[in-house]
C-alpha cells in the first residue's frame, strides 16, 4: 500500500469507531489525529482537537449507535469543531448511519428522521459523506453534499467463500432486498430465493410467512443490511429448515445487536452470521457464531482515492 501525503490528509476516530480508525490508519500507514471526547455530569458531550489541522483535509471516522443519539451530536460537534478550526475540507466516514432507517413519511404525522439527520451533517459543515449499505439508495439525495455509499458485498463474500458453502443458495429477508440479494448471488455464483416476510408494528418483529425458491438440500445463506434483534434472521432460518434446506448461514453488514439477540442466534439453527466491524458499541458480548469481517481495508481505499481526487468506482461490484 503507497504511503499517504500526510502533510494535508488526517483522519480522527470518533467514541463510537476509535477502533475501526486505528485500523484505517494502520492499513494507510498514517497516524490516527490527537482529540478527546469529555462527558459531563448532566450529560453534555465538549469535543477538543488537540493538534493544527488548518488547511487540512480532515476525516472523522464516526458510526451513529450505541447510544445513536450521543453519537449522533458528538459526530456533529466534531464537524464544527473542524470548520471552526480552518480545516480545508470534513468528510464524514460513517460506517452505519442509525437513523437511516426513518427514511420515507409513511403514516401520518411522523418525521423522514434520515432527511433532519442529513440536514443536520450539512449545516455543522460536511462537505461529503462516506458510509456502507445505506438502508435505503435514496437517502444519497437527502443530502447537497456527495455521498459515498459503498457496499460491503466484496468483503463479506469473500469470508463466506472460506467456509464450506456446499450448493448455495443465496436468500433474501424480503422482497425488497431482491436486488441487493441477487448481487451476492452472482458474487458467489449461487442461486436465488426470496423469503416474504410480513411486518405489522415497529418492534422490530417479522413473521416469515412462505420462502419462494427452491432451498431442498442445499446451503441456505440469508443476506441483509441490518439485524438488530436477530429475530427475522432467525424466522427464515427456521422457515428454511421447514423447507428442507440442509444448512443455515447468514451475513449482514452491519450487526447491531441488542440485548437478547445472541441468545435468539445462538438458539437457531444458523451456524454461521457473518458481519462487518462497523459496530463496535454493542452492549452485549459476541457469539461464537458470528465472524467479524474488516472494512478497514475499504474504508481506507475509500479514503486514499477521495484524498487524491481519484475514482472510487472500482470500489463498487460489477
């Protein structure tokens, strides 16, 4: 990997992706930028820059959970903090933006949070955005600014394809995950299915109603943006078995993991969930069935290319 300009680049890992920027910084052979977060008793968050970053091209490596909304405000008070101290440019690298989940009014009287979310990044003073697996692709026009929304799919493939997959067959959590679903299967060269599935309130539980596709005797993996509970992953995973299917894997971008949902995993019959290290707040403690997945190497290509006014499109499957 070709050494960075560090005389204009700096990349700043926020509370919630200290980790993930170590790892970016130790895959750009650049140091991680100096800075603290201090917490107050009542609950305000101070952020403190503590080197010159006048002129600089600043990155802030910052995923918005765990607590969303404390990241969320720190996130911001970090672009202005940059602003303020004469940076030439902030790009935001944020691995898995929480509220893009709000991202269309449908039902009277509530907020698109994603668009008040956009609109907040913009106004402290981003100039682009940098994230992985937006829940939604119309999100990217919520904001004025460019947006950089690559895809996980390469490196979660490619862990996949250690294991022993049999004859795989790729499936999607609903119909409107096909497109992405059909991505992996020709990634892995596997077929397709499709579970519908049903969801009536919003407490992050779906019923599975039928798998469409043929799954008998072979290796089912279930692909999705997101799991928070583990509960729909875990739905067509037993639905998958009913139909025949002689295992059960999973993949996701970004494992969000709440209380109870290792016990729901490690209790199904998936035998594998593999997720990327997006989320390195989670409240609970991993299980031995998930595989974590770097996005270090993507994030920092990601990020040399945006720092040399270079293509980012070779980053994005074909």
């Amino acid at each position: 990997m070709p050494e960075m300009n560090s005389d204009e680049m700096l990349i700043f890992g926020g509370s919630g992706s200290r980790r993930l920027a170590r790892q970016i910084c130790d895959h750009l052979n650049v140091s991680l930028g100096r800075s603290e977060v201090l917490r107050f008793s009542e609950g305000n968050l101070f952020v403190r820059i503590l080197e010159n970053v006048r002129g600089r091209q600043v990155y802030i490596v910052q995923s918005t959970v765990f607590p969303a909304n404390d990241h969320f405000m720190e996130l911001l008070f970090w672009i202005d903090a940059f602003k303020r101290a004469s940076a030439e440019s902030v790009t935001v690298v944020m691995p898995y933006f929480s509220y893009a989940k709000g991202d269309k009014k449908d039902e009277p009287r509530v907020s698109i949070r994603a668009r008040v979310c956009a609109d907040c990044i913009e106004a402290a003073g981003a100039d682009r955005v940098v994230t992985i697996d937006l829940h939604a692709a119309q999100i990217q026009g919520f904001f004025r600014v460019p947006v950089d929304d690559l895809t996980a799919c390469p490196v979660l493939c490619e862990a996949v394809g250690r294991h022993d997959k049999g004859q795989l067959v790729v499936v999607s959590p609903d119909a409107g995950f096909v497109k992405d679903a059909r991505r992996y299967a020709s990634c892995l060269d596997a077929s397709l299915a499709i579970a519908n599935k049903e969801r009536r309130e919003h407490d992050e539980q779906a019923e599975v109603l039928e798998i469409i596709g043929d799954v008998k005797g072979r290796t089912a993996l279930i692909v999705d943006d997101f799991t928070i509970s583990g509960g729909t992953l875990v739905e067509a995973a037993n639905r998958l078995v009913e139909e025949g299917a002689e295992r059960v894997m999973a993949l996701a971008t970004h494992g969000v993991f709440t209380v109870g949902s290792m016990e729901k995993i490690d209790n199904s019959p998936i035998e594998r969930l593999f997720v990327t290290d997006s989320i390195e707040t989670q409240p609970i403690h991993l299980s031995q069935k998930i595989e974590l997945v770097s996005i270090a190497p993507l994030l920092g290509e990601a990020i040399r290319r945006i720092d040399r006014k270079e293509s980012i499109s070779v980053l994005f499957p074909r």
